[in-house]
C-alpha cells in the first residue's frame, strides 16, 4: 500500500476540488436527497501520496450525524478511498456523532460494494428520486454505470 497522507480541505485546495467535481460528478453543484450542495464550500478530506492530491471526500454535519456528499480515488486500488472513509469514520467517532451515513445511486455496483465492505449497510431505499434531483441538476444523466438506467437512490449507513 502506497504511503497516503489525509489532509484537511483548505480554501488553497478550492480549484483542484471544483477540477475534481466537475470530471465526476458533471459540476461542482452536487445534489442529495433533493437538496443542492456548492461541492467547493464542503468540509473534507483530500489524500496525497507524494504531495500529489490523489483523492477526496466531501460530507455535512447536520445535528449529529455525518452525510458523505463525494467521495473519489484518482488511482484504483492503492487504499485511497478506504483511507478517506476511514478519516471521516474517526472524525465522527470524535464528535460523537450517532452515524455515518450517504447516499448512492442505483446503478453504481462499485460503491455499493465499497461502503458494504466497510461496514455500511442499506438503510432506506428511494425508488425514483433521481427524477426529482434531475429537476435541480439536469447534467444528471438518464443511463448510469454499466448500462444500468439511473432511476433510485440508496440510503448506506454506518452506526457509531
């Protein structure tokens, strides 16, 4: 495992975090359970190896439970999205906070196989609520990973 150091999002860090939110996610405007997130005024975490940003979450306090809003690894497979998961795990444990919690779409497989692997499990299911968030960010697209069309979301938990 390559040598990752998790370091907290600073306003120096803006630029390449809006780079970042618009080559996955189609905008820096983000958009969960019907409500619209700036991606760049986020609290996170960014993953450098070699001084290198490398990786990202993104997530929301609210009362006291911890939303994870974005999470990307640049580089498949080196522990860069399980080292991000894990600082936010340890910064909620910290706070006290009751959960840990995201949301998913449907048609992406990898994550709901990533967050399960950690520890999340389903939590609720919103079947078509991807329409409703298409009406606040239309760049959402109709057909999603793997073919798969874009339809729900889900709810991942992890309990603290």
């Amino acid at each position: 495992m390559s040598n990752i150091e998790i370091v907290e999002i600073s306003t120096d860090h803006k630029s390449w975090i809006e780079k970042i939110l618009t080559r996955y996610w189609g905008a820096s405007k983000l958009v969960s359970r019907g409500k619209i997130y700036e991606g760049t005024r986020l609290p996170g975490f960014i993953a450098m190896i070699d001084q290198e940003p490398v990786g990202l979450v993104t997530y929301k306090i609210v009362q006291n439970q911890c939303e994870i809003i974005t999470l990307n690894s640049l580089k498949e497979n080196l522990g860069i999205g399980g080292a991000l998961i894990t600082e936010v795990i340890q910064m909620a444990k910290k706070e006290k906070f009751r959960r840990v919690w995201l949301i998913t779409t449907n048609d992406n497989l990898h994550a709901l196989g990533f967050y399960q692997k950690r520890g999340f499990t389903i939590a609720e299911l919103y079947p078509n609520a991807i329409q409703k968030s298409r009406q606040l960010k239309p760049e959402i697209p109709l057909i999603g990973e793997n073919g798969i069309p874009l339809r729900d979301e889900l709810e991942l938990e992890i309990n603290l």
